[in-house]
C-alpha cells in the first residue's frame, strides 16, 4: 500500500521508491501525496506515453517551488506549453539541436585531453566541471577569464548538483541562481546595448534578439534564464561523464571490449545512460479531469513521472537491472523506452534539446578515459554512487592520478 504523503520517502531514496512502491502494489502507478499535495506517481514506458500526452498534461506550475528557485530560473521554456513552448524550443533547438554544436563538442575534448595529460592528481567530477564551464561560455559568447572559471564553475555546478537538497544546500543552490541569473542578465543587456563586443549569431546574441509570437524581445531576466538553460545543462553533463568513469572502473570486462571493439562505445554510453541516476522524477499537472488505471486525476492536478523505474521497465528491456550494451544494437529508438533526458519528441514535448551533445561528449570522452587512464592503478576511494544526492555522484567525486 502506498504512503499517505511520499516526500519522506523519496527523500532518502529519490531514486528508487515510485518504483519499489510500484513493483510492491503489482501497478505501474500509485496515488499518495508530494508535499502534502494530491499526487499520482506513474513508472513504466506506457505510463510515460500517457504523461507526454500535450493534450492531457501541461508543464505550467508543474515544477516544484524549490526547483524554480534553484535548477530552472523563473520563466524559462521548462514552464511553457503549446504554441509558446514550441516556439521557444525552436530556439534550443537551433542552437544545441545535431551539427550545432560540434565546435564545442572538439573543443571540450581538447581541454580533457590535455587534462589527463597532465601528472598529478584529479578529482574528475570537479576537473570536468570547470573544462565543461569554460567550453561553454567560450561557445555561447560569455567568455571567462582564467580567474573567473572556478567560481563561475561552482555557480552552475550548485544549480544542479544542490537543487534538490533539503539543507543547507538548498541555500547554496538558491544563492547560485540569484548570482548566476544576475551575470547573466548582464550579458544579456550588454548584448543589447553593444556596451560589450558580442558575437552576431552567438547564444547569447540569439537570445538576446529572440522575440516571442507576439514580437516582443524577451524581458530581460527571462532571457538570462534562457542563457542559463544553455549553460547550466552542458555543465550538468559532467555527471554523465563521471558515471562513465565510474562504470569503466568497475566493469573491467567493459574496458577490455571496448578496447577491442571501440564501434560498441555508442551502445555503452548509452547503456550508461540507462542505467545511471541521474534526475528521479518528470512532473506535469493535468489540463483536464482525466484518469490512469485506477487512479482519477484531478483537473491540474500533480503527476510524477519516475525516471529509474521507466529506464528499466522489464516490458521494454530482457533483464532491466542488467548492465548490458549490447541490448543498443537493435534498440528502436522509441522514445518513451529510454528517458534520462526527457521522453517524446525534442521539438514538441520537453525532451532536453542537449541530448545529442550529451552523446557526443560521452562517446569522445569514453574513448579519451580508455586510453588515458590505467584502471588497474586508481587511488583507494569510494565509488558507491550517494543515491540520497541528485545527481547520485560517487562520495569521493572520482580520483585519477595521472602519471609522470
């Protein structure tokens, strides 16, 4: 039977409580509370065919307070429907969709080559964080100096890395965002002012210009979020980046194959994907009185999608718990089989428009790890992934020690 009210719950296991709670009541959904509020919790491919429905659910009010405050920024494409979103979505799309960003894709592989190059000790999740900062501000027009990236770094790293906390992380993640939406609010109206020398066609000239179906420049702090929602999500694929080393670490067998057979390195990152928590849940509200199973819905009333149990619905995967790449060489590529990033489609559901630069940079970055690195010789550490944190990064960040 299902709890009363959830949020304690998935406090100390975000990850894996929809689906246990699932899996115990033999249903692919469940209704408790989030918050103290009405809502029906939903795991498994056909329940995620149902959530990105645009015609029963909305994503306006959608996103908890705290999430607002820290991950998203206010007004951002993330808390848009219809018309509005997909207009918007063009936008990202354009920006980060496929062939768009392969001159930051080189140019971050560059900076991690030469990364592990260099001798000495490195803690990867804090090293990929500020090579991924510096790419990124470098492509999108906002440029930083070496001084500027370590903050800078931690600034967009707390959006993502804090947002869900319930300590006094929370105050560091909403701290970032007032920062982060103020710089970027000033790179915004530099662009617009011509106060600094901004790039014609760059990210932030283009949202600096976007203008909305009404014709109308974005207001100004929307438009830093915006910003943000380029920057900060590159950032956040340190996190990917850091479960491929920590997979490889521990699945020797997997460094062997792909050693051998380096054109299964897609299927492995993408098992990578599968498999590693990222973000637990997905929420909508429902336009509309409507019904799943059992459970009523409420008109605007709150559903959770669980990210975990969807990647390992045993309808969809033979062995879901199973880490094997090889299930990618036949894959469909059904789009509700497979959402660590978002179900659906790109242009019309809010599936992250960065999920192709993710892959890029996962498989160059395989291939980089599996040269560079002697996985027989690690430094002692903790790589038990913290399945109370989001995202669920192992306790010692991931140490190399690269050799003189």
């Amino acid at each position: 039977m299902a709890p009363f009210d959830s949020t304690l719950h998935l406090r100390r296991d975000p990850y894996r409580f929809v689906g246990k709670t699932c899996a115990k009541i033999g249903s692919d959904a469940f209704k408790s509370r989030l918050m103290l509020e009405p809502t029906v919790f939903l795991s498994g491919v056909e329940a995620a065919r149902f959530f990105y429905d645009t015609t029963v659910f909305k994503r306006h009010g959608a996103a908890p307070g705290f999430l607002k405050k820290t991950l998203f920024g206010e007004g951002g494409v993330q808390g848009l429907d219809d018309a509005a979103h997909r207009h918007r979505k063009a936008l990202f799309l354009d920006l980060v969709g496929p062939g768009r960003t392969d001159d930051l894709t080189r140019q971050t592989v560059a900076a991690i080559n030469a990364l592990l190059r260099k001798p000495g000790r490195i803690v990867l999740q804090d090293a990929f964080e500020r090579i991924l900062t510096r790419s990124v501000c470098d492509w999108a027009g906002t440029p930083l100096t070496d001084g500027e990236i370590p903050a800078h770094s931690r600034m967009l790293s707390h959006l993502f890395e804090h947002a869900g906390a319930v300590d006094h992380r929370q105050l560091l993640a909403r701290w970032a965002r007032k920062r982060a939406d103020r710089w970027a609010a000033g790179r915004i109206a530099d662009a617009r002012s011509g106060r600094a020398a901004t790039r014609t066609g760059s990210v932030v000239h283009r949202i600096a210009t976007w203008r909305d179906l009404e014709g109308n420049l974005l207001d100004e702090h929307v438009a830093a979020v915006e910003l943000l929602n380029v920057l900060r999500p590159f950032v956040a694929i340190s996190a990917f980046l850091t479960f491929v080393a920590v997979t490889l670490a521990t699945r020797p067998l997997e460094v062997s194959a792909l050693r051998l057979d380096p054109a299964r390195t897609m299927w492995f990152i993408q098992e990578v994907r599968r498999t590693a928590p990222f973000f637990p849940l997905l929420a909508a509200r429902a336009r509309a009185a409507t019904q799943w199973r059992k459970h009523h819905i409420a008109a605007n009333g709150l559903v959770a999608l669980e990210i975990w149990g969807t990647n390992r619905d045993h309808t969809a995967w033979n062995d879901p718990d199973v880490f094997r790449p090889e299930r990618f060489k036949d894959w469909s590529g059904d789009p509700f089989t497979m959402v660590p990033q978002g179900g659906g489609d790109h242009a019309n559901n809010h599936r992250c428009p960065g999920e192709w630069v993710t892959q890029d940079l996962m498989v160059a970055a395989t291939r980089i790890l599996i040269e560079r690195i002697d996985w027989r010789a690690l430094p002692d550490q903790n790589l038990d992934l913290n399945m109370f944190k989001l995202p669920a990064l192992p306790k010692d960040r991931f140490i190399v020690e690269v050799p003189n």
